[in-house]
C-alpha cells in the first residue's frame, strides 16, 4: 500500500475478521515503524492473550508476493531459530496480504555502543554461518532469482538507470549513470571466474538478502534477522558481505572484517572466501549507490542530494578495479 490504513481503521477490520479468534475483547495497536516511506508497515497488537506485529507492504516495496513469500520462508526455517515465528496469512487485508509475526524482544544491535557491537560480531559470523548452512530444496522456497552469478546484479542495474532515465526530472543524472555501466559490469565479469569456481568446490548456500546491521536484534534466545521478504541461493559470501557492508563507514571497518571473516571460516573452510567477500563487497557498493538513485527518484522524482559524491564514488571504484 502506498498509504496505510488508519489505526481504527484497522482495529475494525480485526474485530469483524477476528483472526486466530484473538480480538474478542480489548485490544491495542501501536505503530512500531512510522516512517512514510519504508518497505513495510509494522504495528504492534497486544491482546489478551498474545502480542505480535501485523505486518504488510509499504511504499517502497512494488510488489505485494513479498509479503506473501516472507510468510513462506518463515514458516519453513521456524526450527532453525533465526527468524520470527509466523502465526497468520491473509490475502485480502484491505486487498492486499499481510501477516502476523512474532514481536522480538530484544535490543537492535546497531543501537548498541560501538564497542559494545563489536564485541558480537563474532557471534553474528557464526549466526550468519548457521543461516547459510539452512538445508533447502529448490522449489520448496520462493526463491526468485539465484545467486550462482552476478547477472542478477548487472540485470538490476539496468533496470533501475531505465527507470532513473525515463523520468524526465532525472534523465541527465540517468545518462550520468549509464555511462558508468560498461566499467561496472566489467568489473563483475572479472569477478566470476571466482565466484564459479568456489560454488563448483563448496556448492549452493542459503541466501538471506537483508543481513543488514539494522535488521539484526540481539534477543535472550540469541540473535535473530528480521525482514524475510527475500531469499536465494547461491554465493556463500553474500549474507555476510550484506552484513559487513553495512558497518564500512566505522574507523575500524577492516579489522571487523577480518575477524569475522576468520571467524565464519572456523565453521567451515571455504578457498579464496577472503577474495570472494572482497569482491562481493564491491559489488554491494555499486548496487548500493544505484539504489540510493533509483529509490530518490522512485519516491519524489529527484536524484539524491549527494548524487556528485555517489558519482565520484562509482568513479573511484572504476578507476581501482578495472
């Protein structure tokens, strides 16, 4: 939904729908995600007898499958431990799916001190390691597209500087961008020797896309990921490049990074993975810096206010690796 519905709004529709039987008597909603413009609209139900998140696409998402695909995956890695529960699915919540979750108790861990966060990072590594060990079936998960190549990266890229193109507000800055794509794509192409090499000796690793430090919550049961929306397959050192990516701008970046590296590869030795996380790692920053664009014109039809400094960004990257 582009715009959620009002809070009583809601709290109607739960009283006449009476999911799970649980809104009989009183009950409260509390807007836990606020935010006008996010993948997600997330309240807070407390009920007499249970309290969770109802949870269903915001505005920055296009697609309402995400919802249901998030139910999908969650329901399926319950027993592993890394994730909410689920408890609900609907598909016609105000016309669209929407789903209850289990509400976390627990401390964002990027709301922690620095060096208190540090002091977890291991345990991440090993929380991620344990995701990608997820045993998985191809068609048993809404997996849309693999990561067992970087063509999906190259394909979005694309997709998104069309996007930036086709608006008129945009289109010089669109121009900008496609003429970096040629030196971008060359550097991937130079990564997928690697790539192809590694998943030929190790095999496919269960992907989670969204390992960003703000989605992960340090809970008494141990860490958990929120935001299922999207899973694949592929890259075993795509969910801990996410994770790292997220931490680059800290003073101390690389010596987080080789330690959870170290770390992750005391769970299982994986050849060229320092390589392999390097590389992937660029391949976040680029799709980063177009994602920042894309999602700026996507939701005001203007370019990022630090759009010359993305653009020096993307040369840098460019003029080191190619």
């Amino acid at each position: 939904m582009q715009v959620s519905p009002p809070i009583e709004e809601i709290k109607k529709w739960l009283a006449k729908e009476n999911p799970l039987n649980l809104f009989e008597n009183n009950f409260s909603i509390t807007d836990i995600d606020p935010k006008e413009w996010s993948g997600h609209f997330d309240y807070l139900i407390e009920t007499p007898k249970k309290k969770f998140v109802l949870r269903f696409k915001g505005p920055e998402w296009g697609e309402t499958d995400g919802v249901i695909d998030e139910y999908k995956t969650l329901k399926k890695i319950e027993q592993n431990d890394v994730g909410p529960k689920v408890y609900f699915l609907t598909e016609n919540f105000f016309g669209e799916p929407m789903i209850f979750e289990e509400y976390l108790e627990g401390k964002l861990l990027g709301d922690l001190p620095p060096d208190e966060q540090k002091r977890y990072f291991p345990e991440v590594a090993k929380f991620i390691y344990k995701i990608n060990s997820i045993p998985f079936e191809k068609d048993e998960f809404p997996f849309q597209e693999p990561m067992t190549s970087y063509t999906k990266n190259k394909n979005a890229w694309k997709t998104r500087i069309e996007f930036i193109l086709d608006c008129k507000e945009t289109k010089t800055c669109g121009q900008e961008l496609l003429a970096f794509l040629p030196g971008v794509e060359s550097i991937l192409n130079k990564f997928e020797d690697r790539l192809q090499r590694v998943l030929k000796q190790v095999g496919n690793s269960f992907v989670f896309e969204s390992a960003h430090l703000g989605h992960c919550l340090k809970t008494s049961a141990g860490f958990r990921f929120f935001n299922w929306e999207q899973v694949s397959y592929g890259d075993p050192s795509y969910t801990l490049a996410v994770f790292l990516t997220s931490l680059h701008e800290r003073p101390d970046f690389e010596d987080i990074k080789k330690t959870m590296i170290e770390t992750y590869l005391e769970q299982k030795p994986i050849p060229e993975f320092f390589e392999l996380v390097e590389q992937r790692i660029i391949e976040r920053h680029i799709s980063n810096v177009i994602w920042s664009a894309y999602m700026s014109v996507k939701k005001e039809s203007k370019i990022v206010s630090d759009w010359y400094e993305k653009i020096k960004r993307l040369e840098d990257i460019i003029q080191k690796h190619n």
